[in-house]
C-alpha cells in the first residue's frame, strides 16, 4: 500500500479513544497482548448479559439465546477468516482441538508428521504420544525463523500432516503458510495451522492460505480470555475425518439423547465435543465487535508500527532482539535479549509495566490499544535493568 494511502487508512482509526474501552490501560503499561489479551468493557458487558439471561431464564436461555450465542460467534470467526460458518467449530483449548483432529487421521500408509523446533510444544505432543506416528521436528537455522526449504525436504509421500504456526511464540516471526501449504499438498499430505499467536493480530486468510486446518482461539490478541478455541477446517475434508473422540455436540441430532446410535454431523461441528464454556464465547463475541470494528489488516498496521519502534529503541539501547531479519515477517512479539529476564520483569512490574519472560528474553508484544509513549517508557525501564542507578 504506498507510503500517503496507509496515512489515510490508519487515519481513520483514533487510537487513542480506543484506549477508554480497555480498565487495565488506566493502570498499567500493558504490553503482554501475546499472553492474555486486556479485558474490554464491551466483553464484560457481554459476559453481564449471560449472566442477567442466567439469573432471569435459567436452562431455557439454552434454547431460547445462547445456541444462536454459538452460531454467532462461529460466523464472526468465519468471516475474520474468510471461511464459511459450516467450516467452523468450537473447541475448549488448542490441546483438544489438537487431540480430535489427531484422531481422525490415518497413520498406516502416511505416518509421518513434520514440525518445527519453534512452535509451542502442544503441537508436537499430540503426536509425540503416539506410537504409530513419526515425528520430524525441523531446527531453524538462524534462531528465529524455519527455512520453507527445510520442510521441503522433510515431508515424503509417507507424510500424513505438516503442522505449524502462522506466527511463532518464540521469535513472533510470521511464516509464508502459503509455500508450506504448497509443500505438504505436492506430497500429498495436510497442512495444519496453529494461528492462536496470529489470529487478532495479523491478517488470517485460510483461502489465501490454502490450508486444510485452521486452529486459532480468543484468548490473546483476540482479546476474548481463556477457555475457547476455533477449529476450522476445510468444507471438502469433513466428512473425511471421522475422530475416534467424541461429544454430545458433535452428534448429529444433538438432543434426541440416543445411547445406543451415533453420527457425526456432516459440518466442522462434528468436532465439537462438550458444552462450550458459555462466559468465554460471551467474552470473545464483545471483543470480536472491536476486532471487526477496526478491522484485522488496520490492527496489523497499528502494532507493525509500534513493534519496529521497539526494536529499534531497544536496539538502540544496547539489547539484541531475536526476530526475523526481514521487517514485513515480524509480528508485535518482540523478544529482547536480556541476562536476567525474570529479574527484569519484576522490575517492570514494579514500575507499572506489564511484559512476560522467556529463558533468555523479556517478551514483549504491544497491541493496537498501547501508545508510542508507553514504548518509550518500557525501553527506558528496561535499560535501568542493564544500568542500575
């Protein structure tokens, strides 16, 4: 987008009134976006909603509300990423979204899965436990990123899935899920997407992406707390994956309550299992108001800005970020180099900033509420921690 149309668009959002929708940020320098999102008032207004219906409607606001509460927040997941609403379905966590699609794939012709060194460990030990899988786990080369050439030459016709993340919680680099879709998919094998550290903060297209299954939930940049995930998977693959775990909601005529028959239902439901924890899906549907609102390509827009602000201030400073080398493949998680990490965040805490730490680094990672000043005010901090008065 050339340099005076970008102006405009972002011009469009006044960030600074934004800030008022967010308690945490009149107390705090909040810059933790990529552990927990801060809680909006719209979200507790949702959350207060549920709980009047509750209070009022008792188990018939099951019926009479919160089932079209499910529905609408699975077409608002569908939209965010271009799916459709049968191609969407809702999970408690990553980890059991994980273990229903790990049980619906066939390992006797195909039982290799590939990832990297890089993800979060949850997606390798869905399948680390199982016997009949081969896991290949990928190194980076530079610390920061994986080498498209690396899975390239890792994934074989014995391949039944590369799984990956779209950005990497370690470094924040943002992967091209395109070229890896196109190497799973010329073996013959499924391209699976961790996108719980993207969704909410960078663009998720899983068309553009050409990805087979798209996980992604509420609990960080989404802004919509713990407990939920989303679970897409494509239209023509359903009625393929049969898992081997199952639930009431999964079930195709969900309250005929028949303990002698099943059937999946023919959309990505059928890999729902359990009642979904109703405070969250209310939480996620105020903060995806905000999201949809300002729009996810605007919100990446907005934290580019302040995380490249980041790393050259800390830079600047002294301090080495470990990122992608290429500016357009890095996310808002900024990990800054640090001796004593945990001792530095401590030391933020106290002064009112908010971050996380990771052996060897101070986490950071700005979201589209946080201020240029606020970046400032964690450099200049964070530089006492190497410079003590």
């Amino acid at each position: 987008m050339p340099g005076a149309r970008a102006a405009i668009y972002l011009a469009r959002v006044n960030w600074e009134a934004w800030r008022g929708e967010f308690p945490i940020l009149a107390r705090t320098n909040y810059l933790n976006s990529c552990s927990l999102g801060a809680l909006s008032r719209r979200a507790e207004a949702r959350i207060a909603q549920f709980h009047n219906e509750w209070h009022t409607l008792g188990a018939s606001a099951w019926y009479e509300i919160w089932l079209g509460r499910l529905a609408e927040l699975r077409g608002r997941v569908a939209r965010m990423l271009n799916a459709t609403e049968q191609e969407i379905g809702l999970a408690a966590s990553v980890s059991a979204a994980l273990t229903v699609i790990a049980s619906a794939l066939d390992y006797r012709r195909r039982p290799r899965v590939v990832l990297g060194a890089l993800d979060f460990p949850t997606l390798a030990y869905q399948w680390l436990v199982r016997r009949d899988v081969e896991v290949v786990i990928l190194e980076s080369d530079d610390g920061a990123t994986i080498d498209p050439q690396r899975f390239a030459e890792a994934v074989d016709d014995r391949t039944a899935l590369v799984a990956t993340s779209h950005v990497y919680y370690t470094t924040g680099a943002i992967q091209d899920l395109r070229a890896l879709a196109d190497i799973a998919h010329a073996k013959g094998a499924l391209f699976l997407v961790d996108a719980y550290q993207s969704a909410g903060q960078v663009p998720c297209d899983v068309r553009a992406a050409d990805a087979d299954i798209f996980i992604a939930g509420p609990l960080k940049w989404l802004m919509g707390g713990p407990g939920l995930s989303y679970v897409y998977v494509r239209e023509s693959l359903i009625r393929e994956l049969e898992p081997q775990c199952a639930g009431w909601f999964g079930a195709r005529d969900q309250f005929a309550f028949d303990t002698r028959h099943f059937e999946f239902r023919e959309d990505a439901r059928r890999f729902e299992l359990g009642t979904p924890a109703l405070p969250t899906v209310h939480a996620a549907l105020g903060a995806q108001e905000i999201v949809d609102e300002i729009g996810v390509d605007r919100i990446r827009d907005r934290n580019a800005r302040l995380a490249e602000m980041l790393i050259e201030r800390v830079r600047a400073e002294g301090f080495a970020v470990r990122c992608a080398a290429d500016a357009a493949q890095r996310s808002a998680i900024v990990m800054v180099a640090h001796d004593e990490p945990e001792a530095a965040v401590r030391h933020l805490a106290e002064r009112g900033i908010i971050v996380d730490h990771r052996p060897g680094f101070v986490r950071i990672s700005p979201h589209f509420y946080n201020t240029e000043e606020e970046i400032e005010h964690v450099t200049h901090e964070l530089a006492a921690t190497r410079h003590p008065a």
